[in-house]
C-alpha cells in the first residue's frame, strides 16, 4: 500500500511539474508576446450547447413500481445490507490499523486517521438511515410512499442552464488589459510549481 502511496505522489508531482511548466510558457508569453497569447486565446475559445448536454436531467425514471411491488424484497435487502454494514463498520475494521497501512508512522497519520473516523461515523450513520428505511418499507409501504412524495421536489434548472450559456468576456477583458502583471504573476506561480515539484521529485 504504501508502494501505490508513493506511486500517487509521484504521479500527482510530475502533473504538477507539466502544468507548471506550461503555465510558465503561458506567462512569457502574456509578457513578451500578449497578441500572440491573445490570438492563441480566440482559437482555444469553443462554445457549448449546454441544452443537448443536460437532456438526461430532465428524463424521469421511475422506481416506485419495483420498490413499492415487492416491498419486502427490497425493503428486506435493504435492511440486511445495511445490518451487515453495519456490523462490518463496528466490528471489523481496524481504523488505526487501515491509517498506519496507508499513511504508514508519519506525521500525517493522525489527520488521515481523523478522515478515516470521520468516514466511518458517516457510513454508520448511512447504515442506521437505510435499516430504518427497509425496514419501514417493509412494515408499512403506505407510509414510505407518502413521506416519498412529500419530499418529491420539482428543481428548475432553466435559469442556471442561461447562465452557462451566456458567453462572458469579462475575465479575458481583464487579463489582457494587464498582461505584463498577469505574466509575471503567473510566472512567479508556476516557477514555484516546478521548483516544488523537481524538490520533492529528486528528493
């Protein structure tokens, strides 16, 4: 585990040694070429058609005649598949042992324990949550099907589709308007990505 660890730092050090370096090449050229790093901006701009993207939002599908024709056999495998869950989360695992087996002794195994805990409590929380609802599906379905469309809620997407939609040149504006400062900024940013990366990758 700690091989896939250090196989993972490795990756993710290297990407930022290619987004650093071109993020340097980008910064030379806001401040020695800015028409050309303008131009290059117009032909990477695209425009998407958000609306044939999201078409699969607005299909409905319907469950409630598989959940609520056979509510003990979904509410039965339900609630034993959270039992058993539940049983796993407070018996079986080891979070020290997982922590010590992931983080190894470092200094970042506590704050990986504290995530580890914290994933837990939540899966068992999880857990309780689907034994109470299988097991009301399986008492009283009614019941179930009424507290569904109570919380059955209808979500207009349409105004934060516009918004997607709408093509904004402010930022562009702004960044060419200043692009000896967004250069060296952007310069000073991405040497401090490669330095760090080559740092931690000859380390």
């Amino acid at each position: 585990m700690n091989i896939l660890w250090e196989i993972g730092l490795q990756a993710v050090e290297i990407m930022t040694l290619v987004v650093g370096i071109l993020g340097m090449a980008m910064s030379l050229l806001f401040v020695f070429a800015s028409s050309t790093a303008r131009n290059l901006s117009t032909i990477l701009n695209r425009s998407m058609d958000i609306d044939k993207k999201l078409l699969f939002l607005d299909k409905s599908i319907r469950t409630d005649e598989l959940i609520y024709g056979h509510p003990l056999i979904v509410g039965g495998g339900l609630a034993t598949a959270s039992l058993f869950a539940l049983i796993f989360f407070y018996f079986k695992v080891d979070i020290a042992e997982f922590t010590r087996i992931v983080f190894g002794s470092t200094q970042t195994s506590d704050i990986g324990e504290i995530i580890f805990q914290t994933v837990a409590w939540i899966g068992k929380l999880a857990c309780f949550l689907g034994l109470a609802l299988g097991l009301c599906l399986m008492v009283s379905p009614a019941t179930m099907r009424r507290v569904e469309r109570k919380l059955n809620t209808w979500m207009e997407t349409r105004s934060f589709v516009e918004k997607l939609d709408r093509s904004s040149h402010d930022l562009d504006a702004i960044i060419f308007r200043y692009p000896f400062f967004f250069g060296l900024l952007g310069g000073a940013i991405s040497c401090l990505m490669i330095v760090l990366s080559i740092l931690n990758l000859l380390r």
